[in-house]
C-alpha cells in the first residue's frame, strides 16, 4: 500500500493508512521512505493488537456456538473430551527407554527420536485406563540439547523420571526385560512389576542385535511382541519407538495383542500385510467345505 501523506493547517501532520502521525517526531527522522512505511506499519500493527485479540476470540466462540448448533441438530458427532494428564492412573507396568545410542546417530535422527519420544510421553499421559512408569535413562548432552531446543516445556513434562545414569543402575535387572525384534523369547503379556526397556535409537534397523546383545552381555531378559502370532507383515517388522510404546499402552487397556497392533500399526505396514486369525479361519472353512463336498458326494453314490 502507497504512503499518503497529507499535510493539514498545523503542517506537520502526516496521515498513513488513516493513523495520524508528526513526521517532526524524533524516531522518523532520517529515515527512508520504505523505512518510515515498515515502521509506520510496525506501529499499526501493535495498536491493533487488542482488537484482533478480541477478534479472534469472538470467531473461536462463534464456531463454538455453530459446532454445537449442528451438534444438536444429528449433523455432527460431538468431539471426545481428552483426558487429563493430571488424573492419569499410573499402573504396575513401567516402561524405560534405554537412550545411550546418541553416538550412533546422525543429527536428523536424533530428530526423529526427539519426536518419537515426545509422541511416546503424550499417548502415556492420554492412556484411556492406566499409563506406565516413563523412564528416560542415559540422556546424554547431545539429546538434552535436541530437547532443549525442539521441546522447550519437556523440563515440565509430568509422570516421567529423565536421568544420566543407566538403567542397570536404578532398576533391578530381575525385572527388567529388554524388548528387540530379535530377541526369540515372545511377550505373551506385560507382567505386572516388570519393567520393559525400549531401545531408543533410529537406526534404519543398520546395527542387527544391537539391543539384544547389549542385554544379554548384561544378563538381562530379552522379548520380542508377538506381532508374526497375528500379523503376517509384507513389510519388515521393525516399529518406531512409539509404535511400541503406543502398542504397549492398548494392550494394557484391552488386553488384546491383535487389537492393539491393528490399532496402532499404520496403514501401509499392514498393506499386503495378513492377519493369521483370518488365514486359519479361511483355511478351516475350506477344509470344511471341503469335507462337506466329500460328504454329499459319498451319499450320493
């Protein structure tokens, strides 16, 4: 928009966008035409800052009032209230994730653990019944500085214990179990008074046995989830770490290994992918069909 400026009787005065202002006033002197229009603008800006506050205040509560209107009338599902953290019932199931791999990261997969992390700690405070015991273990300066500065309220994150030290020196490793895909022992449940390590690095799966070494040479028992007992995956079977934890978080709500990997486990994994359930159930109806055509045929003869 064009700078307009109109002198009146006191010859001074400037008019810019309809604000007056005194082109003598100190914090204009010296300044270039497109300078005086940015802070001009600047200035605007700021003046209107309480009503678009209370602009946007007024359409928020508009479209509440039209979200309840349609709501009422059968056009519209109401939204599901979200729980809140601060009622969150901490069960008997905790959950470590073991972060002592920062070395063998590049800096945008520390990124991406960054982020996996903080989906884990928000699906734990949302847990529809009970949430785990969250403990980050081995936070080391290179990922305190990812959290620092991509995370910045992680410091008030509530119901979850982040420290230096490994986890073999906080926990009794009697009940711990390292959870890896290649381990050969499979998790059936989560125990009550167990607590489950997750490997806490984005690797591309590039170091094979990493986490299953690591806890054996420590003699800790290792597991794997019992996703090939429902799920045949076209795809490798590798999760996220929040993958796991969200998995981790439905079993505890319903108890259901199949329900809770076809909740959580995205689309285009399960793509191509086949349930075994369904495999076994197709294979009994043939074969029953198979034994009824072979029936019908003898009392035919």
């Amino acid at each position: 928009m064009s700078l307009e400026e109109q002198k009146d009787n006191k010859g001074n005065i400037r008019t810019y966008q309809g604000r007056e202002y005194d082109i003598t006033d100190p914090k204009y002197a010296g300044l270039s035409k497109n300078a005086l229009k940015k802070l001009l603008r600047d200035e605007i800006w700021e003046e209107n800052r309480a009503q678009r506050t209370k602009d946007k205040r007024e359409k928020l509560k508009q479209r509440k009032r039209e979200r309840r209107q349609m709501e009422d009338a059968g056009l519209l599902e109401p939204l599901p209230k979200k729980p809140k953290s601060k009622n969150m019932t901490v069960g008997k199931v905790g959950v470590v994730f073991d972060c002592a791999f920062s070395s063998l990261m590049i800096d945008k997969e520390i990124s991406s653990l960054r982020q996996q992390i903080a989906r884990s700690y928000s699906a734990n405070v949302r847990a529809k019944n009970e949430s785990m015991k969250m403990t980050l273990t081995s936070v080391d300066d290179v990922l305190t500085k990812e959290l620092d500065a991509k995370a910045p309220t992680w410091k008030n994150w509530r119901n979850i214990e982040v420290t230096s030290e490994p986890y073999i020196e906080k926990f009794n490793k009697e009940n711990l179990v390292y959870l890896t895909a290649d381990s050969e022992n499979v998790a059936h449940e989560l125990e009550e008074g167990k607590t489950y390590i997750l490997g806490a690095i984005v690797d591309k799966n590039r170091y094979k046995n990493l986490c299953k070494n690591k806890a054996d040479e420590q003699g800790i028992k290792t597991a794997r989830l019992p996703i090939g007992d429902y799920i045949r995956l076209a795809s490798r079977k590798v999760l996220t770490v929040n993958q796991v934890m969200e998995i981790m978080i439905k079993w505890l709500d319903c108890h259901n290994w199949e329900e809770a990997f076809m909740d959580v486990i995205p689309g285009r994994k399960l793509k191509d992918s086949e349930l075994i359930n369904q495999h076994k159930e197709d294979a009994e109806d043939e074969e029953k069909e198979s034994n009824d055509e072979a029936e019908e045929n003898k009392n035919n003869e």
